[in-house]
C-alpha cells in the first residue's frame, strides 16, 4: 500500500505541476493577444492617411503600456497594413 500511495503521489505532484504551467502559458497567451490587439486599434484610427509615424508609433506605445516594449527582453512590436489600407495588424 505504502508504494502504491508513493506511486500515486509522485504522478498526482507531475498532474499539478503541469496544470499550472498550462495556466500560466495560457494567460500569457490572453496578455499578449490582449496587448497586440489594443495596439493595432490605437494605430487603426491613423489609417490610412498618416500610416508611418503615427500609425504604428501609436501602435508600439499602447504594447509598451501594457508591458510589451518594442527591443526589450527579446519583445518585438510589429505593426504593419492590413489587407485593406484601414486595417493595422500588430504581431
């Protein structure tokens, strides 16, 4: 029984350890999505007439607002045009 409870545990601790990481990878995921998409509609009301400066500076301050700052700890902001020119895209 004793190995058996042993046994159990040590799979059940791996189960929980797991759990968490997906929970963590999965909100950071949300943040970053939720970042990229307050940043392409800060740029978006530029589009299409003032696309270069305004556009996508907008664009890379709102991400560095929410914590994700173009050339810092390996982050890169990259907003460019849509498929119609009043669409912004950020990744």
């Amino acid at each position: 029984m004793l190995a058996f409870v042993a046994i159990s545990l040590v799979v059940l601790l791996a189960m929980a350890g797991f759990a968490v990481d997906y929970w963590h990878w999965s909100r950071e995921g949300t943040r970053i999505q939720k970042a990229a998409d307050a940043a392409a509609l800060a740029g978006a009301v530029y589009m299409p007439d003032n696309t270069g400066q305004a556009g996508y500076t907008a664009a890379q301050a709102i991400a560095g607002r929410n914590g994700y700052t173009n050339g810092q700890n390996g982050i890169s902001v990259n907003p460019t045009t849509g498929e119609l020119p009043t669409q912004l895209k950020v990744t």
